[in-house]
DNA sequence: GTGGTCTAGACCACT
DNA sequence: GTGGTCTAGACCACA
C-alpha cells in the first residue's frame, strides 16, 4: 500500500501526505473510515510518530480528513473537495516545470508530449 | 529575464540554474556565447556569488555550460544533450507527482488532462 | 582512517570524497551503515562543515551513499554501481596520462610497465 | 599535432606542457631543435602568450628545454632525463589513483586490470 | 579579469 | 539531532 522511499530527496511526511491522500481519493479510504491512530500507523511503516503526525495535521488542514478529538481521525467527505485558485495554481505551475525538465533533457517536443500523454494515461484508471 | 522568488521553496541556486537552462534551451543564449562571469551575475541579481557558483556548477556537470579555466564559462553545444536513464526517471516521477496534484485537488480525470494539455501546448512554440 | 594533505593540489573536499570511497568500496563502511554527521565528521577532521557537506554530496550524486532527510546520510548498495561511459572515459584518460608522466620520466616502456605493475597488484588484495 | 581541450578540467598551460613533453619524449621534436618562440606558438594554437610563457618555464625547470637568451629556446638532450625520487613518487600516486578510480567505478579487478593493459599497451609503440 | 575553494556563522525544514 | 542553503569575506591558480 504504502509506498515510501527513504532515499527519495522527498520528505518522509509529505510521502505519507500523498501516500494517504491517494488512498482516500481513490476511494480505498472510504469517507467517513477512520483512519489508524498516529502511533499505529508510525509503527506499521516505521517512521516517526512526529512525522506521521505532521501528514495528519497537513491532511487536515487541506480537508482530506477530520479529526474528533479523543476519538479519532476519519476521511472527509472528498466530493466536496474543491480546487481552491491558490493550490491550482501550484499544481500546475509543477506540471509545466515537470514538462520543462523533460524538454531540457533533449527531448524533442513531440517525444516529451507522448511519454507525458503514458504517464497520464496510467492514471486514468486508478482515479475518478 | 530572471524570475527569482526568494520565498518560493525551490532554492535560489536552483531557481538560477532552471532559468539558465530555459535561456539555453531555448536558445536565447546561444551555443559558444559567454555566460556573464559568476561575480557579474551574482551583482546583477543580487545574489552571494557562491550561490551563482553552485548554479553554473550544477550547469556544467548536466553538460549545459562549460568552463574554461581563467576564462570564463561558456554555453555548451545543447544539441548534443541527451537524457540519461536516473534524469529521465526523475522527471517522469516529476510530472506524474504534479498531475496527481491535480487529480487530487477534486477535478475530474478530463479536466486535469485538459489543463495539462493547455499548458503543455504553451511549451510548444517556445521550445524546438 | 583519514588521510588529509593540506599541501596537496588535490582540494580538501575532493581528498574527503576519496577517502570515504576507498573506506565504502572496500567494505570498511558497510552497505546501510551509517556515516559521521555532516557537522561530526568536519569535528573529527577539522574542516568546515560546509567542505564535508561538498564531499557527501558528491558521494550521493555518483551513488554511493543516499541522505534521508533530518535523520542522516548512509551507505547505498555498491554494488549496484555501474561505470557510466562519462566517468570511465575520465578515468582512462587519467590512467593514460599518468602512464604517460612515468615515461616522459625517462623510464623505459618495460620500466614504467613493471612499475605500474606493481602499483596495481598491491590493489588487488584490498578490493573485490 | 596539438591536442588542446579547453573544456577539459586540465588548465591549458598543462595541457600545452604535456603536449610539448610528448613530442619531445618521442624525438618529434628533436635534441637540439629550435622551438617556436614563445609569441609564435601562442598565435598558432591560439592561446594567451602568458599561458606558453609558463608552459616552457615549466619544461625547462623540468629540463626538457634550455633558452639562450635573446636566441631562443631549445630542446634538451632528453636521453640525460633521469627520474628525481620526488617526481617519481608523484606519478607513482598518480597512477595509483587512476586505477583506483576505475576500480570505485564498480569495476571488477581483472576487467579494471585488462582495460589499464590497453590503455598502456597504446603507449608502447609511440614511445621509447 | 576568470572560476574554485575554504572558513565562519547563520537560518531553515525535517525527524 | 539531521542535512541543506545562504551570506560574507578571504585566498588561490590561471589567463
């Protein structure tokens, strides 16, 4: 499930933040499940509980998941998810420097359009 | 010419470095031309010169620019750049990361693939 | 363990990655070990922290060690490492001429030879 | 006759040195023999008149050449060369570190060893 | 003038 | 604690 990658120049909590946030809007994480404790979840993939805490509290603040103090921690209803102006602009600032990078490696434009046009393409599957 | 965004996350070597390369790859700069010298430009974007250093280091050892010693540091032949496997993989993992961004930010499969391909279109004339 | 010159032309950072090489490729640091700490290291040695960071950061470039961010830098799996064509070309041209300096040394071909014989063969044992 | 790389690491002066220390050491230049003086050589290889300057101050303390003033510079009797302990000393670590660097590549010994027979063998025709 | 290296000291994000 | 970046200022070799 979890894929994490300790030599990835990636932070450990922002891969569990995607990690998770895939999870949920994949459906695998069903809206309203309840997700594992912080503790749990830090011992089931050996990391951090401050980092595991750190992806639950920036889940959170984006609206991916809720927490009820004492209780516990549960997915948010995602349908109600919606692009706010700022983070789309961000998204897609990193999708244009993603596409620069593989231009500049020497691709021609063509050749970087259609290994861009694969890799979407595998992600129509897993989502929506 | 130069954007720098000193509060953007991307650090400021590498904000230098990406611009260069656009420069160069989009042949603003040319093939031979010199690059101004690491003092120069660290004054002209007010910048500490070890950072422009780091930069057109990191430029020279992606085969971009190249140095002669005593010199100067001059624009290499791009045509000959060609992407090696570890590059290609990052900046695969790159664009997949910044179209799943979007997909999780609550648009549909179709809109994401759309704005991709809009801003993936405006990379067209700019580059060969 | 360390063997620094401060005299030599060789630079201190370049003297740093070298050692740490010899010490990872001959097994005296282990795949998966843990190296010093930025800041230790340049303790142990006395150099500035920021020469010691210049090695570990070419280390990871050429793939021999990986940093997991805030806990620290280890040793990758060597032997996965592979000549790539850049760097093997490097180093034949580096062998070249160094045979080269024992000819124009005015030894004889069959001198030089045995001398780079023997130079070689005390490598033998203490790698794979 | 003349490799110049001025992409190459090697600063110029060096590669010019190495360049006339070659033709000399294989008798293209001969014992005796008038060079090309100093302003001459710089314009034919397109190179600073410094940069020569200090390439034939090198080779005549090294005794490969002699200057008669206001005559000109000279090959010396290159049969008399005779390896100084220091020098030899140098290129023995040169060497060393040449092989080592192609054993760190993630070479094998003996695929290390064959690829520096070749290498040598190369020189075995052009010198002594 | 050029690039390259080194030190000292500071600040940051991450675990 | 960890590595990563940045600044300031200095020194060096090379052309």
């Amino acid at each position: 499930m979890f894929q994490l990658d300790l030599k990835s120049r990636k932070s450990i909590y922002e891969q569990v933040t995607d990690n998770l946030k895939e999870l949920i809007m994949t459906g695998t994480l069903a809206s309203g499940e309840k997700l594992p404790s912080v503790r749990e979840l830090s011992k089931t993939i050996t990391v951090n509980p401050n980092t595991v805490q750190k992806a639950y509290r920036e889940l959170e603040r984006q609206g991916y998941i809720y927490t009820t103090s004492g209780v516990g921690t549960f997915v948010a209803d995602v349908s109600q998810i919606t692009a706010d102006a700022h983070s789309l602009e961000l998204a897609k600032a990193a999708l244009d420097d993603a596409f620069k990078q593989l231009l500049f490696l020497g691709l021609s434009y063509d050749e970087a359009r259609e290994i861009a046009g694969e890799i979407m393409e595998q992600r129509r599957l897993s989502d929506d």
